[in-house]
C-alpha cells in the first residue's frame, strides 16, 4: 500500500508503565529504541502523554525526527501538570481529553492503528484488553520484565483467537510485523470518497 495515497500516516501506540522500579535494567533502551523504530518507518507515536516507558518511547521518536502525540487524562494544561504531574517534553501535541486514567486509556487506544506494549502495570493491562476487543494489530515486547507473561497468561486462559497479537525481543522486527499488519487491515478497507475541492 503507498502511505501516500491513503493519506495517512500509520499510528501506533505504546503502552507501558509510568512508574518503572519493576521494569529491569533494559527497559529504558528498549523503550528508547521502541519509539526510534516507530519514527523511522514512517508511523506516528501516541502515548497516553505520561511518564515512564511512554515517555522514553516518545524520547526516541523525538530523537529520531519523528512526531509524537500524546492523549492525557486531564481537561487542561493546568490539570495535566499540577493534578496529575505529567509532563510536557517529548510531544509534538497533547491532546486533553478529561476523562481520568480509565477514559483516557480508551481514547488513547481507539485513536491508534495497533498498539505496542512494554514493561506495565493495571493500566496497561486495561489497554491491552480495549485493544484486543478492537481487534487492532497488538505487538507485544519481550524484556526483562513480566509483562509479556502476564500479557501471555491472559490469551492462554481467554479462550478467544489472538492473531493479531505477536510478540518480538527485538524493537525493530516487532515495528515492522505490527506495520505489516496495519497495511493489510487498511488493504482491506472500502475505499473512500473523494472531495472534489472547486477552484476559485
């Protein structure tokens, strides 16, 4: 599929955990090399505008001329920072979507083409689940952290079909397979009108 034609640019989200004490001495490259990949293949990065293995993602992007967006659970500017002591660096455009941890997770996650997950907690565990009832392409990575079984654990005793979920060691492999993914699910979208635009 030519990226060019249909207009938009993939958008994939990471999801991880904003306190990372439990995460391994890896995560920190990895999530920085996360978001490099997603950048240098072409796609946009969204995060849920947060701390930890989000933000790193975002730092990896940024480094690496891409563009991230982040989706925040505060209403405001003010809210973002002094409620909920969020930052601000790393992101191109916050958006603020005033719907508390749990809202913001299902905005974050319904604005994106597939969703990556590294070290997390609850949270990220509730992104993985709003992402598979979706049905987006899922890529999981594999690090010094339990996520991936936890995130294993919970396909094993679900008793539903996962694939669309993959899961990778290496950063660049799993960027490339989930984009693979997204191409053949917008492959397989009916085609959009086109707007004529008049000329004055």
């Amino acid at each position: 599929m030519d990226l060019k034609n249909d207009q938009q640019k993939i958008k994939i989200g990471v999801s991880g955990a904003a306190e990372t004490g439990h995460c391994g001495p890896d995560a920190y490259d990895l999530g920085i090399e996360l978001g490099k990949q997603i950048a240098t293949q072409g796609a946009i990065l969204l995060t849920g505008a947060t701390t930890g293995f989000p933000m790193w993602a975002a730092m990896g992007a940024t480094a690496a001329g891409g563009v991230s967006v982040g989706l925040s659970p505060a209403a405001t500017p003010r809210e973002h920072i002094e409620t909920y002591n969020l930052p601000l660096e790393y992101m191109d455009l916050i958006l603020y979507t005033g719907f508390g941890y749990p809202g913001r997770d299902i905005i974050f996650t319904h604005s994106t083409d597939a969703m990556l997950f590294g070290c997390g907690r609850i949270g990220t565990i509730h992104e993985f689940t709003v992402a598979f009832e979706d049905g987006k392409p899922i890529g999981i990575l594999e690090g010094s952290w339990a996520t991936d079984d936890v995130l294993k654990n919970i396909l094993d005793n679900g008793h539903r079909g996962s694939e669309f979920v993959i899961f990778d060691k290496d950063p660049k492999k799993l960027v490339e397979r989930v984009i693979e993914m997204v191409k053949k699910q917008k492959a397989a979208l009916p085609v959009a009108p086109h707007i004529e635009v008049p000329v004055a």
